[in-house]
C-alpha cells in the first residue's frame, strides 16, 4: 500500500477543485450587486404616471406628421377604392376563367367587394371587351358597380368604365 501523500500526488487533476463555484465563488460583494441589478430592472416595470418618461398616449396625442388614415362609411367609393376594383377587374379577366371572381380590399378606407364578369365579350370599336358588376361594401353601406374593360395591346384588361349601378 501505499502512503496517504503518494496517493493524493497521483490522483489525476481532472478531480482536483482549485476554485470556488456559485455563490460562494461571488462572494458578498458579488452576490450583493447581484441582487441590487435583479431589483432594479423589476422596479423599472412598476415606473409610471403621466409625468414619468412612461406615460401612456392619449388619443388625441399627436406624434408625428403623418396623419392616420380616414374609414368612410359612405355609399359612395372613393378613388382609391375604384383603383382597387379596377384592378381586380383587369385581373378576373385575365385570368379568362368562367364564371369567376376577383375580391379586393381597400385597407385604408376598409372598403372591399368582389369583380365578376357578365356575358360573354363583345367587339366595341374595334377591340374586345367585357362588361363585369363589382360589390361595394364600406361598413353598413353596401352597393354595386357595373363596368366595362376591353383588352389592349398588350394583352392585359383596361378598364373603360366604372360607375354605380343602374338597374334597367
């Protein structure tokens, strides 16, 4: 056997602990900063009050030059809405599928409906066109359009026409 000194000599170093770890390795100090960084960033959730840097908005609080976009509620589309169902009506034409329909949506007045081809196309002028009804609804109001587009050049629908409906 050996004795107790050679023993500890030849124990590998992988085993061996030379330094404290966890809190004791911290120390007081440590531990005590610790604690006071924890509390602080909690104690920043409870910071409020209208005069604090904190403070919520009000809803009549400007922040910037950007006004907020305006919902209508009228019966009668805006332009922009008209350039929407324009363009769902040049698409569902395109597409040349039969009794199908294109919907669209205006996400800044809130307007949206769908675009569905009538008839078959007729020659008006020359050129081959369409006619098409396309739904209107902007919160309660609802409504229809009626419009006509004829193919260009290039292949693609250009709409001629776009006007509230009229029944006949």
């Amino acid at each position: 056997m050996r004795p107790p000194r050679v023993h500890s000599l030849l124990r590998p170093a992988l085993y061996r602990v030379r330094q404290r770890i966890g809190l004791p390795a911290i120390g007081s100090l440590g531990a005590g900063l610790t604690v006071i960084l924890i509390a602080t960033g909690l104690g920043g959730c409870s910071i409020g009050g209208k005069d604090s840097a904190f403070a919520q908005m009000e809803g009549s609080d400007i922040t910037g030059s950007i006004s907020p976009p305006k919902r209508t509620s009228g019966s009668q589309p805006t332009e922009a809405d008209l350039a929407f169902a324009r363009t769902a009506a040049s698409d569902v034409l395109t597409k040349g599928s039969k009794d199908s329909s294109q919907p669209w949506e205006n996400p800044t007045t809130g307007a949206r409906g769908s675009v569905t081809p009538l008839a078959v196309a007729y020659t008006s002028e020359g050129r081959t066109c369409r006619d098409f009804l396309a739904s209107y609804v902007n919160g309660s109001s609802e409504s229809w359009l009626q419009g006509a587009a004829c193919l260009s050049d290039h292949g693609r629908w250009d709409v001629q026409s776009l006007k509230p409906w009229k029944r006949s």
